[in-house]
C-alpha cells in the first residue's frame, strides 16, 4: 500500500510543474488580455481626440473658406453694381440707391400697422382680456418670435453690418 502510494505521490508531484506552469500562464494570458485592452482603450481615446482635434481644424478651415467666399462674393457684387451704374444714368443710380431703404421702411410700417390694429382690436373688444394670461398671449400674437427676428434682421442690417463696410 505504501508502494502504492508513493507511486501515485511521485506522479502527482512529477505533474505538479505542468499544473504550476499551466496556472502560471492562464494568468500571464490574462494579464496580457487585460494590458492589450488597456492599450485599445488607450489608442481609442487618443484616436478620438487627434480625431476631434482635427475635425475642429477642419470646421475652421470650412469656416475660413466660407467667410472668404462671402467677401468674394460681396466684393464681386458691389464691383459689378459700380459697372452697371457708371453707365446707368442718374436717376437709375438714385433709384438704385434708395430700393433697400424703400422695402426696409414698407416692411417696417407694416409691422406697426398690423401691430398697431391688433392693439386697436384688442382695446375696442375689452371681454377677449380676462386675465394676465390673456394678455400674454395676445402680446406673443402681436410680437411674434418671427416678427421680431424679421424686424432684428432688418435693424442689424442697417445698423449693424454698416461698421463692417466702413472699415
């Protein structure tokens, strides 16, 4: 019985290398697994900053370009018009000067006409304001959003784009 056993304890321990040297690289494996995806992890988050950082430069390239076509473009419509009105007489090119301040003050007086009336209606019939929130909601009817973008496009035209022009 002794034999027996010892027999089997030197088979045991003759395998227990193979048994250490197979635990030894089921965790060496793992730990290589666990360093390649830290690496991929690593890769992946400089990759999408090195792609974010270009896509910014490329939005800015997009961005120049566009703002130097628009110059072009204007510089290119201003030039033709000085073509056009050199040989255009003088009333042509008075009548040329005052279209866009002729439209600006229709579509102004418009909106003060229609929102003048609204006002008009709304004080003749007194019983369509009951409460505040009446009054809310006839003053959005009146100064609606796009009303208002309408009449803030018009005023940054003229007052606002006028500085860029003059320098």
């Amino acid at each position: 019985m002794l034999s027996l056993i010892s027999t089997l304890g030197g088979l045991l321990i003759s395998g227990l290398p193979k048994l250490l040297d197979f635990f030894q690289d089921k965790a060496d494996k793992a730990h290589e697994l666990k360093m390649a995806q830290m690496q991929t992890e690593r890769e992946m988050q400089l990759a999408a900053q090195g792609f974010a950082a270009q896509a910014k430069i490329e939005e800015i390239r997009t961005d120049q370009i566009a703002m130097q076509t628009e110059a072009q473009m204007v510089t290119g419509a201003q030039e033709h018009d000085k073509k056009v009105l050199e040989k255009a007489s003088t009333w042509v090119a008075n009548y040329v000067g005052t279209v866009r301040p002729t439209v600006t003050y229709i579509f102004v007086l418009e909106l003060v006409m229609i929102n003048a009336y609204l006002v008009y209606f709304l004080f003749a019939h007194p019983s369509l304001i009951v409460s505040i929130d009446d009054v809310i909601k006839y003053s959005d009817i009146i100064f609606s959003p796009d009303e208002m973008s309408m009449l803030g496009g018009i005023i940054g035209f003229w007052f606002g784009s006028r500085n860029w022009s003059k320098k």
